[in-house]
C-alpha cells in the first residue's frame, strides 16, 4: 500500500497545484480583483428602446431599438441621455446585439456632464453571438458624472466598401456593473475571444490587433501557464527523466495546439466580413468592391483622362495623406506611377511630359493664365491642366520652370 499511495498522493498534490498556479494565471491576466464580490452589487440597465438614432434610422419594438438605415456616411449612432454620477464605480460595460454586422465596427461614445462639447469614444470588439464585454476602468475619460452614453458604428475601415458596409441590426439592451468577479471574467473573455476586423497589422500573430484590446495578453497567459506547468512537474511531479519528459512534451504540445485553435479562430472571424461582401460574386464583381471605393473610381478616372497617354512618362501621384497616396498608386497599377513626395517640386521639370496626379490637395493652385503650377512659397512649374474634378486634379508637366 505504501508503494502505491505515495505516488497517488504526489500524483494527486502536483495536479492540485497545477490547478492552483493555473487559476491564479487566469484571475491576473482576466484582472480579476480578489477582494471584489463574485457577483456585481449594483447593475444599471438600459433597454435599447431607450436610445435615440440620431444618425441613421432607427424603429423602436419590443423594447428595442431596430437600426434600419445609416447617415450620409454610411455610419450609425444611438445616444441617450443618463445620470451617473461616480463613473469610477461602474467600470463594467455589458451589452447586446442582434444580427450586428461583421462588416462593421462598434464604439461605445459617451459625454461627461463637466465636458458637455466633449465626445469621448471607446474602440469596441463586435458582439460575439449577440453579447459583448469591456472594461472602462483603464480609460482615463470614465470618470466623474456621466450625462450621456451611446454607440456609433461605420464600415470596418480599410477592408469594407463603405457602401456594402451597412445590415440592419438590434440594439437590444446595456448595463453598467459594478466591479465583479463575474464582470471581470466576461470582459477578460470577450476581450481574448470576440471577432475583430483585419486592421494594417493582423499580420502579427503576436502582436497589436484591431480594435484596441483592453486587456491582458491571451498568449501570454497560455506562456505563464505553460511555463509554470513545467516547473511544477519537475519539482513535484513524475520521477524519471524519461517520464518528464513525455510530460513536458505532453505539455507544449497541447500550448501549441491552443494557440494554433486561437489564431484559427480569429482568421476565421476576420474572414467572416470577407465572406459577406465577396461570396457568391464573379472575379469582376469583386474586383470594383474595393474597401476605399472613391480612390478606385479616382484611379478609373484618371485612366479614361489620360489614356493612352500614360506611356509618354511618369505619372507623379500626390494626396492629403500617405494613406490615399499609397491606394490611389494601387489602382493604377501597372502604370509607370510614382509618389509625389519622392520628387520635391523643384525637380518636377526634369520630368518633361510626366502627369502629375493631385487628389484631394488644394496646393499648389493652378494658374490658367500663365499655365504654371504655384506652390505656397511661390515656386512656380510649368504645366498644362488636364483635368479639375474636385478632389482629383490632373496637370501635364513642361520642361521650363519660373523662380
């Protein structure tokens, strides 16, 4: 009996503390405060019939707010009117959506009695099924009297056409708890597994994502947890290097395993908004659904203008913003297209016969008289307009320039 029972009792101990050392692991990274109730001691609801569309339409039944139609911009947003007078009491944002859109993003906005012309907003994760989490403890904004909360939505940016964007969807109810074990979980949890849209770096498996998490970080929750499997194993575990390991091994390979289901499962909601807009579509169809749909038709534009033209030089492509630079060089590819803010104007004579393609820039201005471009400092470029299509503007370059 000895001989069986010291194994079973260190079999039974190690597995105790891996429990343990595990749970400990979750109620860090999930930011669970011990000392808080397990349940919250005060909730505040909200029904969603209770908020006002301000932009867009919205049509109130069954205790809800149905969201029919967006604004001129293809966004929504629902606000109304509250009393909360400690905001650093209820930290705990929970909230509910029926059909909310994959192909849209969600933030919680809200104005402080103290700041009346002040818009405070917060990044949300989309409702996983129709319920969502987030913690507002950590946002500096939440805090003192509370006169106004809402939401706004707008198409995913960067990913979805603005006009494919919009499916209507339910508001459905909100509430405000008060700091819980409960509360804490289910921010943790909707904060780790809840669907984001693809954002400039979803490429990093490890690193920042979409929408702004407020949490701990998933992965290196699994790490610790992990981590401290193995030093529990090796100090109060299996005898044996042989044994250990296959523990060890055992061990990573289910790590590896969780984190490999993790990053499947985000792929596979980021792809969720892909599926809606470009399932069921021929390659044509697809090809003119670009997420920045006014930068695609400048680009079609600016070939029916020019046309075969285009061979004769360089095309000198300038905008407002790196953004609709690097797009707008995009689809008009595989023209001979360069960045403008490579070649400072006083170099743009060199490049006799080359266009220069201007969207959404009021500078330089165009004078038709003398057929010179001019800039702020009053350089001056010879050149001959092609087109003034606000915001696309198309000049052809000469050889001369004027001081």
């Amino acid at each position: 009996m000895p001989g069986l029972t010291s194994p079973l009792l260190r079999s039974a101990s190690t597995g105790l503390a891996i429990a343990l050392w595990w749970l400990l692991v979750l109620l860090w990274f999930a930011q669970v405060h011990v000392a808080a109730p397990v349940l919250p001691q005060q909730r505040m609801p909200f029904d969603g019939a209770s908020f006002t569309s301000t932009v867009g339409k919205g049509e109130v039944q069954d205790g809800r707010l149905h969201i029919v139609g967006v604004g001129d911009g293809f966004d929504g947003l629902q606000v109304r009117g509250v009393e909360i007078l400690d905001a650093t009491r209820l930290t705990s944002l929970h909230y509910s959506f029926v059909d909310f859109p994959r192909t849209m993003e969600l933030v919680f906005v809200f104005r402080r009695a103290d700041q009346p012309d002040d818009v405070h907003t917060v990044p949300l994760a989309s409702p996983r099924g129709r319920t969502g989490s987030v913690d507002l403890s950590g946002e500096a904004e939440w805090r003192g009297e509370i006169a106004e909360i809402g939401f706004a939505e707008y198409p995913a940016a960067q990913s979805v056409p603005a006009e494919e964007g919009f499916a209507p969807f339910t508001l459905s109810s909100v509430e405000l708890w008060t700091d819980s074990w409960a509360g804490a979980l289910s921010c943790a949890w909707h904060d780790w597994f809840a669907p984001r849209s693809w954002a400039l770096l979803s490429i990093s498996a490890l690193g920042p994502d979409a929408a702004a998490r407020h949490g701990r970080s998933l992965v290196l929750l699994i790490a610790s947890g992990i981590g401290g499997t193995l030093v529990l194993l090796a100090v109060f575990g299996v005898r044996g290097s042989l044994r250990l390991r296959r523990q060890v091994i055992l061990v990573i390979a289910v790590g590896w395993v969780a984190l490999d289901l993790l990053w499947l499962q985000n792929l596979f909601g980021r792809h969720a908004a892909t599926r809606v807009i470009y399932a069921g579509k021929s390659a044509e169809e697809r090809q003119a659904l670009v997420p920045d749909s006014a930068l695609g038709r400048a680009a079609l534009r600016v070939r029916d203008a020019i046309g075969a033209a285009s061979a004769e030089g360089h095309i000198i492509v300038d905008a407002s913003s790196d953004y609709e630079r690097a797009r707008l060089i995009y689809h008009l590819l595989p023209m001979n297209v360069a960045p403008g803010n490579l070649f400072p104007y006083v170099d743009m004579p060199r490049f006799e016969g080359s266009l220069l393609v201007l969207y959404a820039l009021n500078t330089p201005e165009y004078d038709a008289e003398s057929a010179q471009l001019v800039y702020p400092d009053g350089h001056r470029v010879d050149a001959q307009m092609v087109i003034e299509e606000t915001p696309l503007r198309i000049y052809r370059l000469h050889q001369s320039a004027a001081p």
